[in-house]
C-alpha cells in the first residue's frame, strides 16, 4: 500500500508542508538545507514501524539522531514553545506523532494511529548515501550492544541485503531486472561470514575491492534478489548518483523506473541533471512519475514545494538552471577565445 500523503509542521526546517507523493516515482530536488533527505527520512520511518512494530516516535529518534536523543530538538527552531506534528497518509490509514520542543524521550511524544497502522504492514528500503556493505562484517552486532552514534537506516539496510533469497521460481519481471544489473556488475553478489563478495569471470571479489558505484549496484541487485524489493515495496535512495559513473546512469534509471512498473513505489533525492533528464527521456506514457522541487519561499523564508509530472514545468530547477549557466559560460569562452585569435 504506497505513500499518499506526507504532512509536516514544525518539523526542523519545515513551517508547514503538504506533498502527495505519486505511487510511482517521486524525485526530490532542490538545493541543500530544503528538506529532501528529511522528507524521505520521515515516510521511511512510518513504513519501518508497520512492520516491526516499534513507536513511531523512537523511530524518528534512531533514524534522525539527535543530540541526547531527544526528540524535542527535531521541532523547528523558534522562540518560546512550539509543537512538532508528523502525519504519514497509505490511502485510509493515518499515523501522526506531536511533539514539543521540550520532549525527551519518545514516551513523551503522542502517537495515534499505530494500531491500524500496523494490520497492513509495508515492506521498505532506505539506500543512504553512504555505501555500507564493504563494512557490513561485525556492524550489525555491535550496533545492537553498543551506543554507536550511527543513524539507524545504515544498520536497517544491512539487515535488509542480509536475507536470503526468496524461495521458488524467479517470475518474469525480477529475473529481467536481475540479468540487466548483472550486465552492468559484471557477475552475482554472495556472502560469506556477513562478508560480500562480487562473483565474476575472476572468481569472489571482495566489496572492499570494488568501487564505491558498484557496490551500490550489487546492493540493489541484492535486495531485488531476495525478494525485499517486490511490488507494494518501497523504495527509499538518498543521491544515487554518487559514486556511480554517469554512463551508468541510464541504466540505473532504467531499473528504477522497471522496479515501479512491477509496483514498487520508489523515492529519490538528486542533485544531478543527468540523473533528472534520464528519467524524462526513459519515461513511458504510462508511467507514474512527479518531481517535487523543495525550496524557499523568498518573502518569507519558508521551505515550499511544487510537484508536477512534466520536467519542462519543474519550477524552480536549480539544478537545470546550474548547468545552463555552466553551458552559457562554456559557450561565452569558447566565443572570447576564437574573436582573441582572429585579432
């Protein structure tokens, strides 16, 4: 059951937003400090607690981190008292969570809502930025006795890529996804002793000795393998471009937008042009796509936001403006030099 609305007010840098994802793909943009890592981070947590049965408020606290734990300090910043409120939306069902700014501990903020919350569980996958898999031996055990100050989405995906594979026959869809990330890794990932390894022409290579890109890939290409990713699913990824090659990026787009054909609902945050323009070009007329573009209003300072499903009708586009900066200085010196050499 996808995402269909997310609500915040006071919620750290947000005053009060509104965004109705699409069951499709959703792309985040927008310049640092609006929001879009915080948005994702947020419907994340709400999916993760349906399944494990955890408070939501704890949640946020494991997935956010901040300072004492206490999730008072998640309110926006302002003078005097204030009150935080979340609310994650799947079609009927509603979990919201309120807090002030001098909460503590999650006990003292109020959930609603977790009861029916959790009769219609959702599976969910949060990719962070940082690629853990190379250093997966030994982190889920001491995560689990020790107060590491890491957030709680790397530990989660770890025990995600962990799972075996599912069993019976591989359907048709999966195995189409799976042959196409194999192309791009060049073998098969396994483990061994919560060590990975890439499987190749070469035999076992370890994560440690592969780029940062592909490990990423073998990732994905795990969590499709063991049947994490399947449709009703979500997926969360943090800049999927990092560390990847850009002429890999179509072919990761290309698997995104296959994953939300099979029923996944797919979350992402970017910064890349070319990662924006594959997914306009790649796209099919059935397809399910919105770009939510984060940023702030100029009056008043407040983070906004504006979601269409047209590229062309993205507004603002910081991230198409840069480049058509950086082409029009490239132009503008190419120009200097030729009228310098004919003079």
């Amino acid at each position: 059951m996808a995402i269909t609305r997310i609500k915040c007010e006071n919620f750290t840098a947000f005053k009060k937003l509104n965004i109705e994802p699409s069951q499709g793909v959703n792309v985040f943009i927008g310049p640092n400090g609006t929001g879009k890592t915080h948005l994702m981070k947020v419907a994340y947590a709400a999916c993760d607690v349906s399944k494990t049965d955890l408070n939501f408020a704890e949640k946020l606290i494991r997935v956010f981190l901040p300072h004492g734990r206490a999730i008072g300090r998640l309110v926006r910043r302002q003078k005097g008292s204030s009150r935080g409120v979340i609310e994650v939306y799947r079609t009927n069902l509603r979990i919201r969570v309120s807090f002030t700014n001098h909460s503590t501990a999650s006990k003292s903020a109020t959930v609603t809502g977790a009861n029916e919350w959790i009769q219609k569980p959702v599976e969910s996958v949060y990719i962070p930025v940082k690629e853990m898999l190379s250093n997966a031996p030994g982190f889920r055990s001491l995560y689990s006795q020790r107060e590491v100050h890491f957030e709680e989405v790397y530990a989660d995906i770890l025990d995600r890529a962990y799972r075996p594979a599912l069993r019976g026959p591989v359907n048709k869809e999966r195995k189409k996804l799976l042959t196409n990330l194999q192309k791009i890794i060049e073998g098969k990932v396994n483990i061994k002793d919560e060590e990975f390894f890439l499987r190749n022409k070469q035999g076992n290579l370890e994560f440690t000795l592969l780029a940062e890109g592909m490990r990423k890939l073998g990732l994905l290409w795990l969590l499709i393998q063991n049947g994490t990713l399947l449709k009703g699913s979500v997926l969360f990824w943090d800049e999927p471009e990092t560390n990847i090659n850009p002429k890999l990026f179509g072919p990761l787009v290309e698997i995104l937008l296959e994953l939300q054909r099979t029923g996944v609902q797919v979350f992402l945050a970017t910064h890349d042009y070319v990662i924006l323009k594959e997914i306009d070009i790649l796209k099919k007329a059935k397809d399910k796509i919105l770009f939510h573009s984060l940023f702030r209003d100029e009056k008043t300072g407040e983070i906004k936001c504006h979601s269409t499903d047209e590229y062309l009708e993205i507004h603002p586009n910081a991230i198409q403006d840069t480049f058509l900066d950086l082409f029009d200085r490239d132009v503008e010196r190419d120009l200097w030099k030729m009228l310098n050499e004919s003079t």
